[in-house]
C-alpha cells in the first residue's frame, strides 16, 4: 500500500483552522485516505477526511506522521496531501 | 392593539418584526428504536442527508463570516459529516437498532467527551460538536435549528430566556431588541442587554406565542410589548433614536445638579472590557470580575498569569480607583478547581469567600498576583471580597490582604447579615460595595433566574433599600468616614441610581453602557431631593409602587426615554 511520511509544519499543530483544511482535502480525494502517528500499528491509523479524528490524533508542530492510501490515484493524493501538511497553513 | 407587560430591564423605544428563538433541542428518550415502518438502512440515509443539509448550511454562513467567527463555522460545519460521528452513530443504528435521532446524539456525546478530555483547544471544541448534534437532531425532526435565527435582516428576538453562551453569536446589529418571557431582573439576559445596549423585556408572559414576522413596538423603560403599534408609538420609536445618541456619551464627572460628586464607575470582566469602559467615560472600576478571566480553566492559573490578567485591567486607568473582587466561584458561576458541583443547594453553599474553607491557599495566589500586578501599574487598586457575612470574615480576610501588602481591603455587601452588621464589618476594612443582584435574592429568598419570581426579585424592594439604608448608616457609626458603593444592576437604573444617592452611597458601579444615562439623569436632582426620593421609596409598600412613586418625581426619564 502507498504511504508516506510527512512532518506538520503549521505552528498550532493539526488542529483549529489547519485541520479543517486538512480534512477537507483529505474529503476531496478520489481514495480513502488513512493518518497515523509514526510509528503507531497501521491498525490504529484513523480517516484522514475526519476532522474530529484529526483532533484526537493531537499531532504537534515538528510531529511525524504516516498517510496512507490504496487504489486509482493513490500517490497523487499522499503527494498533495503531503505538502498541504508541510506548509505552515496557520502564516496564510 | 395587544400588549404584553412584563419587566423593563434595558431602556429603548423600537418597532421591529420578531423572530422567535426556536426552544433547545430534547433529548431523544434512552434506548429509542427505530419506528417499526423505519428499515436501518433508511434511517442511515436520513441521518446522512441531514448532517449533510447541516453541514451545507453551516458552510454557507462561514462563507460569509469573517476572521475568527469564520474559522469556527467551516470547522464546525466539517464535524456536521465527520465520518467519525457518523460511522459511530450508524453502528448503533445497525447494531441496536436506535433510531437515528439517539443515535446521533449518543455518538455526539462520546466524541464531546473526549475532545473534553484531551484539554485546551480540543476542549474548547467539545460544546461545537454539542451545537452539531442538536441541529441534526433538529433537521430529523423537521424544526428549525436551535440557537439565534441566522438572519441578514434586523429583527427583535424573544425567546423562553437567553443563555450566557447564546452572547457569542448575538449580534446587536442584527438584533434590535430582546424579549424574553422567563428570566428576571437579574437573569443572564438582563445583563446581555444592559451590556451591549439593547432595550429588552423580561417576564413577559405570552410573548411566546406571538408569531414569527409579527410587527411590534418594544419598550425596554415601560416593560412593554405591543403588537400592531400605533401613530404615537411609532414617533417615539424615531424620538428615541435622537435620544440614543445623546445618551451614548457620559462626559466622565458623575455629580448632582449641586455639585455633590458621585463617581460612576464601570463594572468589568477583563482588559477588553475595561478598555471599551475607559472609552465611555467610566471613572474607574467599581467591580472587577476576576472570576471572568478563567470561567473556562480546569486549573487554577498560576500567579504569573493571573498578574498579567488583573494588570489589563489596571492599565487601562492609570492614576483611577480599581476595584477588584476576588474570585467569587459557585452557583451560577462555577469554576472546577473551586467548586463542589454536587451542592443541593449552591446559592446558599460554599462560593465566593467561602471557597477559602474548602479550598484554602487559591486566596492567598490571587492576592499575591493582584499585589504583583498592582505594583507594576499607576491604577489606585481596591480588594473586596464577595459574599462576606460576619466581621470575623472581614477581619480574616484584611489579614490575609495585609500579609499579601494589599492597603485597601474591603468587602461586598450581598448577604444581608453583612449589611445589618456593617459597623462591626466595617471595623476591620476600608470599605463596602453593596452587590445588589445578591442582596435581593437573600433578601427575599427569591432565585434571581427565575421568571415567576421577577416581581421579587427587584432591588426596588423597599427591603432591599432599607439593607441599604443599615449599611451606610453602620459606615455612619463606625465613624471614619469609610466609603460605601454600589456595584450591583440597581446602579444601572438612573431612577433608582437617584434614590441610592439619596441614601448615602458614595459611588455607583454599572455596566459602561448605563454610564450616560445614569450621569445625565443624576445632574438634574439636588442632593436634597435625592433624599427626598429615598425617603418616599423607602415609605412605599412594595416595590411597584416604590418604583411608580420615584419616578413620577423624575419627568426626564419618561422624557428621554429610559
């Protein structure tokens, strides 16, 4: 299954504002997408489209964290969704 | 012409057309099951499509929302399809057949408790995924959403009452007047009005059934709604917008028309607050709610933060008295690192001073953080301590202020123990603030959120005057001078602000808005003639006639308006 990994860059973490653009992108792929801290069982990871997941998953600036994906488009998604992650969205 | 008297608590003349407040969503009942002619599967879609028709409307107000307000909306409306809230619910559908209406709202609950458990900004958070399950459980059952109707138009709202969390999303722009058929004097929409300026009605029996779009005259002095107002009702509503904007502005020097100063000061929560207060006029702080700078804390702030939030306050009136109440937790204003939620009977259990029983040492931080922050600014800072009722507390409680290097320690006069008592009280501090809003509601052993008890709970009492009338004179007989205040809504009312004058008070305490009235109303009265006033108040038989009688006395009132 494609994954990758990607560092949270935004100041206040994958919460508030960050978050729900997050989610919403995550939403508007064509593939499931799932997060999950680094180096947390694949089983425990949670939807990526799910704000209210996202807030559970309390990832803090600077921490790392897995998406993954299957299907049709699968690395084009994580690859967007990979830089979404790496830029600071709270400085927009 | 049909007219609903109930209890004038904000003043203003305004014709609107009203929008009813839709009544806050029911729990489904435990344990609810599908309707037998309902499948799972079509209570899963139903329950879809109405997070999604949610989510859609939410989304179209956060469009058009801006800043902070904005943010909130488009994150709430995402939580509206969350596939977490609603995965959880269907598992309930499908597994227990709930019907959807408890399905969702089990599912809400579990998420909100755990946002509540995780802290800080997730916690935060937990009342908006509450606000979502509500408004899906509305869409299901085909009634309007609950909360203040959304609307582009201004129109006069009335509702049951309002709630301290329905202040967010009232904007006075928007919303002309507020009606409510419950809630007293005292209640929280009372305090909502006064403070953003809105004329507004309480107790107003009826109003409920008024329909949506029905064109009314609302006067917030008079107490009164009227339906399908008239020629004369109509020229005084345009009247009082002359009014309005004459009595926006308080020129900063409370006095009576013979010069006998009365300092009107501001009643304040923070440093927001205290600079929107300054910017009125106000004289200083007579009431400083510290309390109101950590309503939402799990934990006690540390002395650092509580010094720089007390400092806000202070900053904004250099060389001007402030004076700070420390926290006065329990009842309506619970705080969880101060107060026990199971109390049977919180008004009458441990809050305000009383916390340092049960919870000793949090006292002491404050007091060290107000001496912090008291060192650093040019304000003149007073502490008083809510809900003393015998000199033995007074006297504790000007030791520990003395330990902390605070000069002027005082106390809040709300029980009314403390006023029958105020010369042996007094003896030990430097002054008194009578808290209105209590003192009535001790007094007359009437809780001051409740409708049905509105005509009580008045400080128009001539019981409550008299408290007041004994505490100056105990300031009389201690015999040095020391100043006794007003901080409770009773100053806010320019007639009554009048007759609390002619008894003796030295300073009234009030929301910044009512500054400007209660100057303007006060500088056409003598010293002598508020005394005058004070003495036919306090001969009336009841309230409703203290009031009728003082303000026969008083034609600006009916004049302006107010």
């Amino acid at each position: 299954m494609p994954e990758r990994t990607a560092t949270i860059a935004s100041r206040s973490g994958l919460h508030a504002r960050p978050a729900a653009i997050f989610a919403e992108a995550a939403g508007e792929s064509p593939v499931e997408v799932t997060i999950a801290m680094a180096g947390s069982p694949a089983d425990d990871a949670l939807d990526a489209a799910s704000i209210l997941s996202l807030m559970t998953l309390g990832a803090a600036k600077g921490d790392v964290v897995v998406l993954r994906a299957e299907g049709d488009g699968a690395d084009a998604a994580l690859d967007s969704l990979v830089t979404l992650l790496e830029t600071d969205l709270d400085a927009e | 012409m049909q007219n609903f008297q109930g209890v004038g608590v904000s003043p203003g003349r305004v014709i609107g057309t009203i929008r009813q407040m839709p009544k806050p969503v029911s729990e489904p009942p435990s344990g609810e099951q599908l309707a037998a002619s309902t499948t799972a599967e079509d209570a899963v879609a139903g329950l879809k499509a109405a997070a999604q028709s949610v989510h859609d409307e939410l989304k179209a107000r956060a469009d058009k929302a801006s800043g902070d307000g904005k943010a909130v909306l488009e994150a709430t409306a995402l939580m509206a399809k969350d596939t977490m809230l609603l995965k959880s619910a269907t598992k309930l559908i499908n597994n227990n057949g709930s019907s959807a209406e408890r399905a969702i709202w089990e599912a809400g609950a579990s998420v909100s408790e755990m946002l509540h458990n995780l802290g800080g900004y997730m916690a935060e958070r937990a009342t908006d995924v509450l606000d979502v399950r509500a408004r899906i459980v509305a869409e299901l059952r085909g009634v309007p959403a609950p909360g203040i109707p959304a609307s582009d138009t201004p129109f006069i709202l009335v509702a049951e009452d309002l709630a301290p969390a329905d202040t967010a999303t009232l904007d006075p722009a928007v919303v002309t007047a507020l009606v409510t058929s419950g809630g007293g004097p005292q209640s929280h929409t009372a305090i909502i009005a006064r403070s953003l300026g809105l004329p507004a009605v309480v107790a107003a029996r009826g109003v409920d059934e008024i329909p949506d779009g029905a064109e009314v005259f609302v006067d917030g002095a008079a107490g009164s709604l009227s339906l399908e107002p008239s020629e004369e009702q109509r020229a005084a509503a345009l009247a009082w917008v002359e009014n309005a904007a004459t009595l926006a502005v308080f020129d900063g020097n409370g006095t009576t028309a013979d010069g006998h100063l009365v300092p009107l000061l501001a009643n304040v929560g923070g440093a927001k607050d205290a600079a929107a207060a300054a910017a009125l006029g106000a004289q200083g702080v007579g009431l400083f709610r510290t309390e109101f700078c950590f309503l939402e804390r799990d934990t006690e702030p540390t002395v650092l933060e509580q010094a720089a939030a007390y400092r806000g306050v202070f900053d904004a009136f250099p060389g001007k008295k402030v004076v700070l109440r420390t926290l006065d937790a329990g009842a309506d204003k619970p705080l969880p690192f101060l107060t026990d939620a199971t109390e049977p009977n919180p008004a009458l259990g441990v809050r305000g001073y009383r916390t340092d029983f049960t919870t000793p040492g949090v006292l002491d931080r404050q007091l060290e953080a107000i001496a912090i922050a008291a060192d650093e600014t040019e304000a003149e800072v007073w502490v008083m301590a809510p809900m003393i009722s015998t000199a033995a507390e007074a006297a504790h409680f000007a030791s520990m202020c003395d330990a902390a290097g605070i000069k002027t320690p005082g106390v809040m006069v709300e029980v009314p123990s403390a006023a029958l008592t105020s010369a042996s009280v007094l003896r030990h501090v430097g002054f008194a603030s009578l808290g209105t809003n209590d003192l009535t509601q001790y007094a007359m052993a009437a809780d001051r959120q409740l409708g049905p008890l509105a005509e009580l709970n008045t400080p128009w009492q001539p019981a409550v005057l008299r408290l007041v009338q004994l505490t100056v004179a105990g300031s009389a007989e201690e015999g040095n001078g020391k100043p006794v205040g007003v901080c409770g809504e009773a100053a806010a009312d320019p007639a009554l602000a009048v007759v609390l004058v002619g008894l003796g008070v030295s300073t009234l305490s009030m929301t910044a808005r009512s500054l400007a009235a209660v100057g303007t109303v006060l500088k056409t009265v003598t010293l002598e003639q508020a005394q005058e006033l004070a003495r036919l108040a306090l001969s009336a038989p009841d309230a409703l006639d203290a009031k009728a009688w003082v303000r026969a006395k008083l034609p600006i009132l009916e004049e302006l308006g107010l």
